[in-house]
C-alpha cells in the first residue's frame, strides 16, 4: 500500500512534505531559542553560519563552481532571503507558533500570482481549489484570535472587564492571545518576501544546482545579520547553542526539499502543498508549547489537509 501511495504522488509533493516538516521543527527551535535571550538577528546568523557550512560541503561533493553561473539572481535571492526570513523569525518568536505559521503560509497565494505574472506559469484548477479551500481554512483558524484582538483593544479603557476576563482562562476567546500589529505585518511581510524568493529560485533552477542556489543564502544572510545585531550579541549557552544548530540543520532540511520540489513542477503548483506545515506547527504547539488548539484551528486544519488532497488526487 505504501508503495503504491509512494508511486501516485508526484515526488515535488514528497519534496514539499520534508520541507514543511523542516522548517515547522526550526520553527519551534527558533521559538524555544528566543525564550533564552537570544536575539532575532542572532538567531539568523547562526542560522546562516550553520546552512553555510552544509552548503559548502554539499556543493564540493558534488565537484560543481561554487559561485555559479548567474550571480547578480543569485545575490537577488539571497537578499530577498534574508529579509524575508528576519520577518518570519519575528513573527515566531512574538506570536503563537501556529498563527506564526498561518501568516507566513499566505505565500503560495503570493507564489500563484508572481508566477503568472514573471513566469508565464498557468494556474491549474486542482491548484486554485487548493489554495481557495486552504485559505478558507487559515480565516477559520485564525478568526478567533482576530476577533479576541478586537475585543481586546476595546476592552482597555474598562480595566474592571479585563481584569475579570484574565481571571478567567478556561474562555473560549483567551484574552492572553493579543496580537500585536507589528508582528501581523512581519508575518505577512515574511509570506510575500518568501513568495519572490521562490520565484527566485524557479528561475535559477534552470541554469543552477540546487546546493549552489542553498549556498548563496547564507553567503548574504550571516553578514548582513551580524550587521544588524551590532552589539546586541548574546553569548548562547550550552542548551542555546544546541537549538541554534538545530535551527539551521531544520532549515536545510527545509530548504533542500523545497528547491528540489521547485525544480520538479510549477512553482504555484509545488508551494500549493507546503499548507501541511500548519497543521505540523499546530501539533508542535500543542505537543511541546502547550498550545492547545481550539474547534475553529481543528476544523481550518482540516480543510487545509482537504485542499491539499484536491491538488494531490485532481484527475486532469
């Protein structure tokens, strides 16, 4: 059975799988990580310093240029990555794992319409069913928490009302899930950002090996990080530095599988599948953070899984 299931799934659906299960588990160490001090633009660097060091190796294995052959796209992406990524580790470590994870995952909306537009790439039925029934999911997931915001904000000028509300934490609406709009915006920013680099990618699929696409990330993310980071640097300890490497072991994990699962379909079609890594990030939430998932998160996890079988199993 699993054999013939291994055999009627396309291999960029297999490849997008290992990345969202990658990059959900450097998720939750980059979240982890933050609760011990460790600064964002840290977080990044040591990230990049890690990825850097797989890559150098991946790319000497295979006896290839290390520099490739279209730099100026190259450095485009890995600047594009760069920032896209301090967003999206903003959004991480200030927001709840999996409302984290549902902003950063609007990007193969992002992903169908840059496609069409810059390359030429048509939008299958299969992959507009998805992302329609995968979107109707992430508001039905995310809706609670939005409209607890809302009455959060209003509920401040009545201190009585919230104080009796924090007293209360078994509430359907938690008045502990605040969102700031700072961390909204990052997470939406991280999505689009995320988007372009993919697009990116695509482009340079056809002139580059992957490993060497891998390579100039980091190449661009560790100096421009420890840039930013300035003197906020933090000595990390034992356990710190254990989930730094973690994070960017995780990463390449996820980067691997999904510059492969580009360069197997469509870059609207592959992304369309990478809607799994909320419901990984909604079971880590639960299972580690104790962040334990409303109806509306089970029912828009659901939906999100429906969507994805639609592009799986659609009969062209």
């Amino acid at each position: 059975m699993f054999i013939t299931l291994k055999n009627s799934v396309p291999m960029s659906v297999w490849f997008m799988l290992l990345s969202a299960l990658g990059f959900s588990l450097m998720a939750a160490c980059v979240k982890e990580v933050s609760t011990l001090g460790i600064p964002v633009f840290e977080i990044v660097a040591a990230r990049a310093a890690v990825s850097a060091v797989i890559s150098y190796v991946d790319v000497k294995r295979k006896n290839i240029p290390l520099w490739g052959n279209n730099k100026p796209l190259l450095i485009a992406r890995g600047t594009v990555g760069t920032f896209a990524l301090m967003f999206v580790y903003y959004a991480v470590t200030t927001l709840p794992l999996a409302e984290a994870t549902l902003l950063q995952y609007l990007h193969p909306v992002f992903t169908a319409i840059l496609a069409l537009w810059f390359l030429k790439e048509t939008i299958q039925r299969s992959t507009v069913a998805c992302i329609l029934i995968s979107l109707l999911g992430l508001l039905i997931i995310i809706y609670p928490n939005l409209a607890q915001e809302s009455l959060v904000q209003e509920s401040l000028v009545q201190e009585s009302l919230v104080q009796e509300s924090l007293a209360q934490p078994n509430l359907l609406l938690n008045p502990r899930i605040q969102y700031s709009w700072l961390s909204i915006s990052a997470g939406v920013l991280g999505a689009f950002g995320s988007a372009v680099a993919y697009i990116l990618v695509k482009k340079l699929t056809v002139t580059e090996d992957s490993s060497v696409i891998i390579f100039y990330f980091p190449l661009v993310a560790f100096p421009v990080s420890m840039l930013m980071l300035g003197s906020d640097f933090v000595i990390p300890s034992l356990t710190a530095t254990i989930l730094l490497i973690l994070v960017g072991i995780f990463t390449q994990v996820g980067q691997v599988g999904l510059t492969k699962a580009l360069h197997c379909a469509d870059a609207n079609k592959a992304t369309a599948y990478s809607y799994v890594q909320v419901l990984f990030s909604v079971f880590i939430g639960w299972a580690y953070f104790s962040e334990i998932p409303m109806t509306t998160t089970i029912v828009g996890g659901g939906l999100i899984m429906v969507g994805a079988l639609i592009n799986v199993l659609w009969k062209r």
